[in-house]
C-alpha cells in the first residue's frame, strides 16, 4: 500500500525559513509520477505549490517561484519541501501528494495526512 | 491561471436529499476537471476524475457530469459520511489550480 507522511515542526517564526519531509512507503519516487505539495489555507482555500518528478526536475507555482525548493533524497525515499520568508499568510495545513503525469491519469491519487504549520512569533 | 469557481460556498441539506454542487472554469478545459471529498482533519480523496469517470470504492451515488466551463457533482441521496467539503480541480494546464470548496453540512 501506497503511504504518504509529512514531518516538520509545526511553528515557524516570520522572516524564517519552512522544512517539511515527506517520507513515501510503497513506491520508490524514482520509479515514475510526479511528487508534489500541496497547502490548505485556514478558510479552506487549496494552492498546489510544486513538484519534483520521478527523474529529479521541479516545477513551482509561479506565485511562489522565488521562495519555493523541492527536493529529494532518493536513499530514503523522500521529498522535502522548502519556503522561505515566511509570513503569517504561509500559515496553513501543508499536503504531499502523488500526481500522475500519464495521460489519462492526470489527478492526485495518494495524499498524506497533512501538516499544520502556522507562522508566528 | 485558470480559476475554478465553485457554487455554492455552503449547502445545508438533510439526509435522503440529492444534491447537485457546481464548479465552473475560467475557459474551457475539455472534462480536464476532477472532484475530491474531504473529511474533518482528513485527506482528500479522489472522488470522480475527468468530471464523470468513476472511481473504484466510491459509492455509486456520487456522479460527475459537464465538460467545457461547467461542471457539477451529483449526489443521490445523501448520507451522514457525505458531509464533508467539496474540491474540484483542473489539470488542463499544468499550473494545477482548486476551486475554493463547497461545504456539505447538515440542516
């Protein structure tokens, strides 16, 4: 069975920067799909942030571009997630998720339990 | 970006109803759309991908229909699992983007 599972801390200071893990149990990321996060906003608004593929590239919401890094540690099966200059706008649930990039199968199949991270001094 | 707009924001009903819930895009995007239940303090689950096809496991209550801008779920009945909030969300363009969700609660 396919698992997804975010770690980081839960309490980021403003101006600081943003680490989460996800570790994947069941695939081995470099076999194929693309890996992405995703963050749910308090007030229920979804941003799909990025992505880091099977074959290592990364593509960013443009909205984020300059603050955004993904990536990975093949070794162990994960991917990482990194923002920085957070403010307390970046206050949300944080989400790994699995995206199929075969056509026909453009979706996101396999989400993990989310994060909470709130941004505050 | 292509915005999706989800209607409406809230749906109050009771148990033994049909629900229909709608999501309309910005511009076309072919039936590039697919919904997602979530639950309280859950992940989102994939509940009808290319806005009809279904989905092994999900109850065959839940149905998609449209193509283009407009979109809708369907709900036969609903159920006391059902109310949770509503995603849809598009994958035409590769800037992958959610509506805001419609919250199905209980009247």
């Amino acid at each position: 069975e396919i698992q997804l599972q975010e770690s980081g801390p839960g309490l980021v200071k403003p101006s600081q920067s943003l680490s989460l893990t996800c570790s994947v149990t069941g695939y081995t990321i470099t076999s194929g799909y693309d890996w992405s996060w995703i963050r749910k906003f308090p007030g229920n608004k979804m941003e799909w942030m990025g992505y880091i593929s099977y074959s290592g590239s990364t593509n960013y919401n443009p909205s984020l571009k300059s603050r955004i890094s993904i990536t990975r540690d093949t070794s162990k099966n994960q991917f990482f997630l990194q923002l920085n200059s957070v403010t307390t706008e970046d206050t949300a649930t944080y989400y790994c998720a699995r995206y199929s990039p075969y056509y026909g199968y453009n979706y996101f199949d396999y989400w993990g339990q989310g994060v909470m991270v709130t941004v505050s001094s | 970006n292509i915005v999706l707009t989800q209607s409406p924001a809230t749906l109050s009903v009771t148990p033994g109803e049909s629900v229909s819930l709608s999501c309309r895009a910005s511009q076309s995007i072919s039936t590039s759309i697919h919904w997602y239940q979530q639950k309280s303090n859950e992940s989102p689950r994939l509940l009808i991908k290319y806005a009809s096809q279904s989905i092994s496991g999900i109850p065959s209550r839940f149905s998609g229909s449209g193509s283009g801008t407009d979109f809708t779920l369907s709900i036969n009945r609903v159920e006391s699992e059902d109310f949770s909030i509503y995603y849809c969300q598009q994958s035409y363009s590769s800037l992958y983007t959610f509506g805001a969700g419609t919250k199905l609660e209980l009247k």
